[in-house]
C-alpha cells in the first residue's frame, strides 16, 4: 500500500514549538500594548508638546515587528533541537524495527537513561525480539526434527516397494501389513504435528471445562490398553472448573494418561490420577510407576520428538510428541506443566490451569479410590 510522503514527526513537533511561543509572545505583547495605551490620549493638548498615540505606535509597531521574527527564529531552532532530542530513542526503536524485519532477531536497543515512555517501549520491544527470537529458533529446531521424523516412514515405504518391485513373486500378505504399520505411523504424526500446531496458535473457542471428568473419560478410554499391559489405573480428586477447548484440554489428558501407560513397568505397574482445587488454579496430575529417571532426563521429556532410552523400541512408542503437545496446550490455556520424577521410579506430571469460579456446593464429589497425596 503506498502512502504520500508527509510531514516528519519531528517538523511537526518544531512548528508546534514555533507557534506556540509566537502565539504566546503575541498575547503577551498584546496585553502590554491594550494596558499602555489606556494611559496615553489620542490627541496631545495644551502648550507643550508630549508623545501621543500616533507616536506610541511608530516607535513600538517596529519593535514588536522585531521582536516576533526573533520569536519565529528562536521557536523554529529551538524546537528543531530539542524535537530532535526527545525523538532520539525514538529513532534508535525504528533502526531496530527494520533489522528485526530483515531477520536480525539478535539486534537489542539496550536504551540507556531514565524510566520513561520511550524507555518503556524500549524494553518492552527487546523482550519481544528476545521471545521471537527463542521462538524462531525452537521452529526451526521443530521443522528440523520432524523432517527427520516424516522421512523415516517414507523411507521404509519406499525400500518395502522397491523390494516388492525386484522380487514379484514374494508374498504380498507381508509387504501390505508392513505397509499399513508405516503408513498408519506416518499418519499418526501428521495428526500430532496438525494439533501442535493448532495449540501453538491457540485458535480455538474457550467454554467451561470440568478437568475431574475429562480425567475419568481419558481413563474409560485407555483402560483396555492398561489392562492388555496388566497396569492398575486409580482416579480420584474434586471437580476442577476452569475455561478452555474441550478437545484440546481432553487430548491433553489422554495424552498423559497414555503416556503413563506405555512408560510403565509391565504386569506390575499403577497409575494415579488426581484433580484438585486452589486458590487460584486447578490441577491435574498424573502420576506412574516406572524406571528411574534422572532430573536431566525429565527436563528434556517435553521437547518434541525426545523419548527415554527404552522408549523408541517399544510398540507404543507413539512419535515422540505426546508431552510436547501437553505443554503446548497448557501454555495455550494459560497454565503451567510440571514434570517430576518419583524416588522409587517413573514420574509425576502435573499440569495447573487458571481455576473457573463456580457455586461451591458443586466443588466436590468422591471418585474412585484414593491415589497417592500430591
């Protein structure tokens, strides 16, 4: 869109300066001159001559003429100057704006001075290069890793069909059973991919959310699985009001829950999972039994694409993006995801999100049986 070049900021700012102080010494003048002349007559009477009004205006019409093109002079440099001055980091902001434009994400103003609104804007505007910065950078790491991931699948198809293709007569029960696994993986991440990237934008609808009944509907769904993997699943906690995307709040939770089971000691592992009410926040947690995990470990679990070392082998593996979307979600919702591991092994996630007023009288109900204190 092309606009026509105006008038800079900074010449606005001098003319104003220049006709204020014009429009105040002209007032100024005037007061003096209507003043002066109540004491001067007209018409000088008797013998002696003495100066009228006629004269008054001779000698000082010059003089004011002199003095208000001293006025336009002085308001014109004066407020070129100090314009200049004050739209200083002004300036130093717009240079900033146009390297971040080209791509220099790691460009700060750094603004010296006194707190001011120019410094404000200064600050706010480095913390946002900071965080756009962090983000370009988490992107392109993201881009990089699921390319990586999306081959992998590919790259099987592609060496499933070039073997079928040299030998014909090979059987093709196996090669479309293959086929279906690898395609039902790659599909897998797509999906995974798509709802990240939907939680990162955060467009979706905010209604109220009951965090207790998403958790039992999660566990109703999974608890086959649990069962197949002699796993015990335990839900219990308060009702846990709080306002977000159903489906996503729900995937959030299944996703935990999953990630509980595939993660867990076979034939002899449990699962807790509790909600529970603050002051400000409710909270979901679910907590597994497992292999020790070391604090290093737990601090990478929520970058997408990173599994334990046990984990990529397993046949639930899923694609390595399960706490990555939980974390997603949550900061979407506005909420926190906390990841500790337990003494005895495995770990404990918990996920708190900003807690929905509701009538008291429906904040509790017992589920279940208890699981472990939070």
């Amino acid at each position: 869109m092309n606009r026509e070049p105006g008038l800079s900021v900074r010449l606005k700012l001098t003319l104003s300066y220049a006709g204020f102080i014009m429009v105040a010494g002209a007032l100024l003048l005037a007061v003096v001159w209507v003043f002066l002349l109540r004491y001067v007559p007209d018409v000088t009477m008797g013998p002696m001559r003495t100066p009228d009004r006629s004269d008054l205006m001779r000698a000082f019409i010059p003089k004011v003429t002199m003095m208000l093109a001293f006025l336009l002079v002085f308001g014109l440099a004066g407020g070129w100057i100090l314009a200049g001055s004050m739209l200083a980091p002004l300036t130093r902001i717009t240079n900033a704006t146009r390297l971040a434009a080209n791509g220099s994400l790691s460009h700060r103003i750094h603004l010296e001075g006194r707190t001011d609104e120019f410094r404000e804007l200064a600050d706010a505007f480095d913390v946002m290069l900071a965080r756009i910065e962090a983000h370009d950078a988490e992107q392109q790491r993201f881009a990089a890793n699921a390319s990586h991931e999306l081959r992998t699948p590919l790259a099987i198809t592609q060496t499933l069909l070039d073997v079928a293709r040299k030998d014909l007569n090979r059987d093709t029960g196996e090669l479309v059973e293959r086929l279906h696994l690898v395609n039902t993986r790659a599909i897998d991440l797509t999906e995974a991919l798509l709802l990240l990237s939907r939680a990162n934008q955060r467009t979706f609808i905010r209604e109220p959310v009951d965090l207790s009944l998403l958790a039992e509907e999660a566990t109703e769904t999974l608890l086959p699985l649990a069962e197949k993997r002699g796993l015990t699943i335990e839900t219990s906690g308060e009702v846990a009001p709080t306002m977000g995307s159903n489906s996503l709040l729900l995937q959030l939770t299944t996703n935990l829950v999953h990630n509980a089971i595939v993660h867990n000691l076979p034939d002899q592992g449990s699962i807790w999972v509790t909600t529970g009410v603050g002051p400000r926040t409710v909270r979901l947690a679910v907590e597994n039994t497992g292999q020790k995990l070391t604090a290093h470990m737990v601090s990478t679990l929520v970058e997408p694409f990173q599994r334990g070392a046990e984990r990529t082998r397993s046949d639930h593996a899923g694609v390595g993006l399960g706490l990555a979307i939980v974390n997603s979600i949550a900061q979407a919702h506005n909420g926190t995801l906390t990841l500790t591991p337990r003494d005895g092994g495995g770990l404990r996630v918990s996920v708190e999100l900003p807690l929905r007023k509701v009538d008291k009288s429906r904040t509790r109900r017992a589920r279940g049986a208890a699981g472990p204190e939070s």
